[in-house]
C-alpha cells in the first residue's frame, strides 16, 4: 500500500515522486513550461521538505551527460528537465549515448500548453503557437526504452513509478515523460506515493543449469579459449569469478573501453582487441557485449563454437545484429559468471588441469611481453615533442591512485589511454557506450556528484572537449563544488575522419597529395586555458614533455583544493599504434 502526501499543485505531487524514488538531482534547463516546477522546489527548500537538488544546465547535453555519469557511478537514475521541443532538440546525442550504454535516465519536458486560455497561474505567451509540435515524443522515441504523457494528476505516480521502474530494469535505458503544463499548475489535495518496493526494477535471469553445463563443456574441451567482455565490470560481483575462471582455463580476456571488467595486471589480461586472438580460438565466450568485434577487421574461424552471455542477447534496437552464436543466453552476468566458475572447477579432470596450467603460462608470457611492449612505447615517446600520447597517459597512469575515477573520451588515441592506463578496482575506470562525442566533461560532473570523496579525471581529445559544453560543465563544476581534471588530448584536428579519408583513399588520394584535409584542421587552436579561466577553472597548456608529470600533480592538487583544472596537452598528430594502426 502507498500513502498519500499533502500537496497543493502538481508540480509537488511530481518533485514527491522523486523523492520517493530518491533522486538526488534534477539537471535542468528550465523554460516557460518547467516554472511550476522550480517554484515547488523552492517552496520545498523554504519548509524545509527534501526535495532533489538542482543543478543549473546551461546546455541540455551536459544535463544528459551529467545524469549519465551519475547512473554508471550509482545505477541510480536521475532525472533530466528540459524545455519543450526545443530542449529536446539539445539534448541530441547525449541520449544517444545513455542508450547505447544502457544507461537508466528519467527524461522530462513539458509541452506548449492544450488550452488556448490564459492558465490559473502564468501566460500563454505568443511563442507557444510556435513550441507546439505534432508528436513532441518523436524527437526521442527511437532512443528511449518508453516514453508517455501524463494525463491526469490522478495517475501522474503511476506514471512515474513506470517510468523508474522501466528506466532501471536490464538492460537499463532512458525513458521519456511529458508533463503538460495544466497538470503541473493544477491546484491537487494530495499524492498518491506509491510502494515503490512493489514496482522494482524486474529480477535478472539466472541461465539454466544446463546451459551452465554446456558452457562448462565447452571450454573444458576447448584448445584456444577466449573471453570477450564489454560492460560486465558495470557488477562487480563479475569480476572475481571471470578471474578465477580465466585462471582456472588459462583463457585470455579481452577487455572493452567501458570498463574495469578483469584486472589489468592478471596474467590473463589480453588487452583491449579482440583482434590478435579471435582467429586462433576455436571457443569464444562473449560476455555482455554490444559489438564484441568487427567482422572486417578479424573473425573466429568458422568451426569456432561461440557463446553469447547478455540480459539481452538479441540486441533488438540494433536493426542487424547478426554475429553468430551456437549457445545465446540470456542471463545477468553476474548470476552467470560465478555458475559457470563453480561449474568448471568441479568437472576439470586431472588431464585438463594440466592443459589449463601449460596454456595459463603460455598465456602469462604473451601478455607479458605485451606489457613490455606497451612500456617500451611509452618511454620511446618520453621525449618527443608534440608529446606522444602513449608517454602522455604514462605519466597519467603515475598520478593515479586507488582513489582516482578515470572517465575517457579520447577518440582516436584510446589506444594509448589503454595501454599506459592501468585500473584494478571495478568502478574506476568509464567510456561512453555511445558514439556521441561531447560526453566526457558531463560525466566527470555527474561522476563527481556521485562520489564527491573521489578524485575525477577526465581525458578528452580536443574536438570532444568543444562538443562537451566546456563552459556549461566547467561552470557547474565550480559552481556546484563538483571539480574534476580534464586532460585535453589536443592534437589541433579531427584526427578520426582524416583517418577515414586515408584508409578510404590511400596515399594516392587528392588530399594525401596535396596535404588538403578538408574540415580536419582545428588550427589556430582555441585557447582553452582563456576559456578555463573564464569559469572560475585553472587552466595550463604543456606543450614541453617533461613538463607534464609537475603539471597534472600540481592540477591534482588545484582539484582536491575545490576547483576544476584544465590541462591543453599538445600531441603528435599521428602518433604510432594509433587507432587506426591496432592489431
Ligand atoms: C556529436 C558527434 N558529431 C560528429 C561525430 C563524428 N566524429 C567522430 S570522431 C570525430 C572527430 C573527433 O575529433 P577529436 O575529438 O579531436 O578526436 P581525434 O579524432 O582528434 O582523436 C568526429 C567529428 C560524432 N561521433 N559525434
Ligand atoms: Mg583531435
């Protein structure tokens, strides 16, 4: 049974609902729609009721941003308020991105109002003829798990209570509510709150023992296994197992840019593609993974059997999703994983204990060479100039502790970031599971709200750090006492689609000719310190390589003091083993 709450307007009734579902924060841009909503808050504040905390978007991309990283942190949602069409419109491919990284956000907009009547508290200015779209919803219907217009006050906790409870069920997503104005503004006695332990998020598979079973054969059987994950690590209770397992059959794992999914300094650590390994595996365990590789690039051979694990294994908001499987389950990993462990320790036979031994060292060498190799890259770069990003993330990697949450969005040098960076502990290390750029300086906001006892670092590559709203994130990172460290990775260009040119075209191209990269360029660069500064942030460019190391301890200790910094480290433009050199 639920109670209800005194309230007088609408508007209450719906900041109640999230306090019930306890949101912490509501990431607004407000609008001529949102104002019932603000006055509740400040109603609230001034009687001193809970109610979430606002934090101020100057663009509705670092909202969504924001409340991204707030869910990969917490997995709890929070919600994003913006203003009619038009907001929506903004937060663009930030909704792209929670989508694709299966992040739960509560999405909110109001509407022109219906009436064309002046309303009980308010206007109905002349813009709105001008606001009032056909099916407002359409903007975003693609990206969202579910999405509805609230109707009636009377229903208006069952409409939210749906709206949590679909936003942080598996695979998690973001959904989408409009809130007319007349609702909000209504005069009400009271709320319904519903029992929101009678709406929880829906219980996650566990396969059956059978499959277990299968699986376990498999690999016991299997003379080159592989393991492929991609958001596993978003359950710790994964890891522990997947190294224990791993260890166990002496498999390597392959690990995403999403993730802390499997230590890097395990033995079977095997890097971060795919590529190296999948010709010769002839069983593959693909765990939570979205594309677990590209079929152009390298694919098992075709009497490999593969394994597909995933809450969701069809993918069905992928229009073609076809990478074959001989055994496609569906389970929650972290119910999978530790079966699957249990299940091979007790069927291994003496015989295959031995093979697992020889191929765990085997493995160890291979990935130790593999670490040589990644260090020798790294000291190889220690004193170019452009700085090597290799050398670069090394230095990085030294400043890091336990403590430190890396967020990245580094384009085409996150080869680099994820050889030289190194994490351990599950939830310190995040990518976005989306392809919109402009995501890494909202995260970092929202991560830091989230752990506000943690240090936060983000690597952005230049074009990134501009689609990322620096004045809106950096603004509300000091503004709201959230600091975070981006290093800008600034190679002065869009080096990805001037990679795509190359590889379409070759060197004989017209633009590898002449050295005309067209919309390629971002020189001059911007000044980015200027714009750090001009919020409140510090900033420093490093353009000479051993000035790093003092640079990014000294911008650290700006960030612990309470303030964000900005480091504009200038790279090479193409530098070796990049993304588009990898194995
Ligand atoms: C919102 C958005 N617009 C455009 C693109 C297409 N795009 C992919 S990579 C890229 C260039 C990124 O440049 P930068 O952030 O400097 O990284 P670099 O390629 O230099 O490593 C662009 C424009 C995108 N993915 N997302
Ligand atoms: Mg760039």
């Amino acid at each position: 049974m639920g109670k209800t709450l005194p309230v007088e307007y609408g508007a209450e009734a719906f900041i109640e609902l999230l306090n019930a579902n306890q949101v912490d924060y509501i990431f607004i841009n407000p609008g001529s729609d949102t104002y019932p909503i603000q006055e509740a808050i400040a109603k609230f504040k001034v009687q001193g009721r809970r109610t979430p905390e606002v934090v101020l978007s100057l663009h509705e991309t670092m909202a969504m941003a924001a409340a991204h990283g707030y869910f990969m942190v917490t997995g709890r949602p929070q919600v994003v308020l913006v203003h009619v069409d038009v907001g929506l419109q903004n937060v663009g491919g930030a909704l792209h991105n929670a989508q694709r990284g299966h992040i739960g956000v509560i999405l909110c907009a109001g509407r022109a109002p219906w009436l064309l009547e002046e309303p009980d508290q308010g206007e109905r200015w002349e813009f709105m003829w001008l606001q009032e779209r056909l099916d407002q919803a359409s903007i975003v219907r693609d990206y969202v798990k579910w999405y509805y217009e609230v109707h009636s006050n009377r229903n208006i906790h069952r409409v939210m209570q749906r709206a949590f409870q679909l936003a942080s069920s598996e695979p998690c997503g973001p959904v989408y509510v409009t809130l007319p104005l007349e609702l909000l503004t209504e005069k009400i006695d009271g709320v319904l709150i519903p029992d929101v332990s009678k709406h929880s998020p829906l219980s996650t598979p566990q396969a059956e023992d059978k499959l277990v079973n299968q699986v376990a054969d498999m690999l016991l059987h299997a003379q080159n296994p592989l393991i492929i994950t991609g958001d596993s690590g978003r359950r710790p209770a994964t890891i522990a197992p997947l190294v224990s397992l791993a260890e166990a059959l002496g498999a390597p794992v392959v690990t995403s840019r999403y993730r802390v999914n499997f230590p890097s300094s395990n033995q079977m650590f095997a890097g971060n593609s795919p590529n190296p390994y999948l010709e010769d595996a002839d069983v593959v365990v693909v765990i939570d993974c979205e594309v677990p590789y590209a079929p152009t690039q390298s694919k098992p051979k075709t009497n490999a059997k593969i394994v597909h694990i995933d809450v969701d294994p069809l993918k069905p908001t992928i229009p073609m999703w076809n990478f074959p499987a001989d055994v496609l389950i569906q389970a929650d990993s972290s119910k999978f994983i530790p079966a699957l462990n249990q299940k091979v320790s007790e069927k291994m036979t003496p015989k295959q204990r031995a093979r697992c031994q020889s191929r765990y060292e085997a493995f160890s060498s291979v990935h130790k060479k593999m670490k040589a190799d990644w260090h020798r890259l790294a000291e190889k770069g220690a004193e170019r100039k452009p700085i090597s990003p290799d050398w670069l993330c090394y230095c990085i990697n030294e400043a890091l502790n336990d403590n430190t949450i890396v967020i990245i969005e580094s384009v085409t040098n996150t080869p680099s970031v994820l050889r030289q960076i190194r994490r351990e502990i599950p939830g310190t290390f995040y990518g976005n599971g989306g392809t919109s750029l402009g995501w890494g300086l909202g995260a970092a906001l929202g991560a830091k709200l989230a752990s506000p006892e943690k240090t936060i670092i983000t690597i952005v590559a230049d074009g990134c750090f501009i689609y990322g709203c620096p004045i809106p994130s950096l603004w509300a990172a000091s503004t709201y006492k959230a600091p975070f460290l981006v290093v800008i990775l600034n190679n002065k260009q869009y080096q990805f689609p001037k990679g795509i040119i190359q590889k379409a075209y070759g060197d004989e191209s017209y633009s590898a000719k002449s050295g005309l990269w067209i919309g390629i360029d971002i020189e001059p660069s911007p000044n980015y310190t200027l714009i750090s500064e001009a919020c409140q942030a510090y900033g420093r460019r490093v353009e000479e390589p051993s000035e790093f190391p003092a640079a990014i301890r000294d911008a650290l200790e700006v960030v612990r003091s309470g303030k964000p910094a900005v480091l504009d480290v200038i790279i090479e433009k193409e530098p070796e083993a990049s993304y588009f050199s990898r194995g």
